[in-house]
C-alpha cells in the first residue's frame, strides 16, 4: 500500500508592505497632526488687544506730527476793515469819511485727529468679527489760503489817503484772513457730519491691509461718530451690506 509524500508549503520572506510599515505609516501621519494642531495652537490669536496695538501703531506711522489729516475743505473768505475819522472832535467834528476795505480770498483747510486723542479703550473687537472705533474729535491742521487769489476792494473816505487810510484797512484785513478761515472750518467741523464720514472710510482703508495681515479676513468697521451716528463699513471703505 503505497502513501503520499506529505505536502509541504514554504513561506517566502515578509512583504515590505505588511503590518510593521502599516504601523509606522500611521505614527507618522499621526506626528504631523499633531505638530500641525501644535503650530495652529501657538498662532498669534486675533485678541482685542492685538487690534488695538496694530490701528494705533499703523496711525502712528502714518501721521504727521502725530497727527493724521483725513481730508480737505475748500472755500473762499471774506473780511471787511472799516475806519471812520474826524477832525477836531468834541470841536468841529468834521466828518473826514470812512475808509473800507473788503477782501475775498480762496483756500483750503486741511482736518483729522491727533492720533493721541484716539486710546486703546476707543476700539473693540467683537465676537462677530467687527472692528469698532469710536472717532476722535476733528481739528483743523492747517491753513492755506490763496493770497495769489485775493480780491481786494477799497473805498476811501473822501477827506483821507489810500496810501494811508486805504492801504491800511487792506492790510488789516489780508491779517484777518488765516483767522476767519480757521473759526469758519472750526464751525463747519462742528456741525457737519460730512467730514466725519470722510474720516471713516479714510480709516478703513488705511486699515485695512494691517489689518488684514494681522489674520483679520476682510475686515468690517463700526465707526461711531462724534454725532451720535454709526457708520458701518467692509474692508473696500464701502458701506457694509452685510443681511
């Protein structure tokens, strides 16, 4: 009676694609997850603080003299000097006429802020990603009238002398000018909102770009105004449109 060989089966070496590499495969991905999730922990947060030190740096940088001009006013001013005369008052009391000068001048008022006025207690950062800035209040920065521009006349008293009387009164009042300009751009700062608005979207869009590159994605702005009024705007200085 014959029998079969018993069948043998030999096993060949371990595949370089088995569990082990499977294993170290997985360490591996897991080590990078965890050093992403590491790096992603330890990033700059984006804290009301950290706003607050980028706008007031970046203001700070930007303006002159610590101070940052966000607009322009143009207009024209107009001054008149007067002198009467009389010879031998309480005597004669002759009347020797009245001396006018009237002069017209174009020019130009250039406002904003002093960038001091503006503290870190002006400016919020809320939990839905606004930036809110209450404005500081606006000043005149400089005056500059157009004296090449100047329209000057003048009336002599018909007893007196331009080249005394006359000449006088005009130079009073070409002197009178840089002052009338200044309180009327003072008045205007005070009452129109105009230049408020301008200030704003001036802001925003200095804003902006720091912003932006402190982590801030398209940053929305809530000025609030002087006024009382609220202007919202997104990262272009365009009105918000958020719904």
């Amino acid at each position: 009676m014959s029998q079969s060989p018993p069948s043998q089966t030999t096993s060949g070496a371990a595949s370089p694609n088995g569990p082990a590499s499977g294993r170290r495969l997985v360490l591996l991905v897991v080590a990078v997850g965890a050093a992403v999730f590491a790096l992603w922990f330890m990033r700059p947060r984006l804290t009301e603080k950290r706003i607050q030190e980028t706008i007031i740096s970046t203001l700070a940088g930007e303006a002159q003299e610590s101070f940052y001009v966000t607009g322009t006013l143009t207009f024209s001013s107009a001054v008149e000097s007067r002198s009467e005369k009389t010879f031998l008052p309480g005597i004669l009391n002759l009347n020797l006429g009245t001396t006018t000068a009237t002069v017209r001048v174009p020019g130009r008022v250039a406002y904003g802020f002093n960038v001091a006025a503006l503290r870190p207690e002006h400016i919020h950062y809320n939990d839905d990603g606004v930036v809110e800035v209450e404005l500081p209040r606006l000043e005149d920065y400089s005056v500059e009238p157009e004296l090449e521009n100047v329209e000057i006349r003048t009336e002599v008293g018909w007893a007196r002398l331009h080249r005394s009387s006359g000449q006088e009164m005009e130079q009073r009042a070409l002197q009178a000018i840089r002052p009338t300009m200044r309180a009327t751009a003072e008045r205007h700062l005070a009452n129109s909102e105009t230049p408020q608005l301008n200030t704003a979207e001036a802001l925003a869009r200095l804003l902006t770009p720091p912003l932006e590159a402190g982590g801030v994605s398209a940053p929305r702005f809530r000025f609030h105004l002087t006024s009382g009024g609220i202007l919202e705007l997104g990262a272009s200085g365009a009105p918000s449109t958020d719904e």
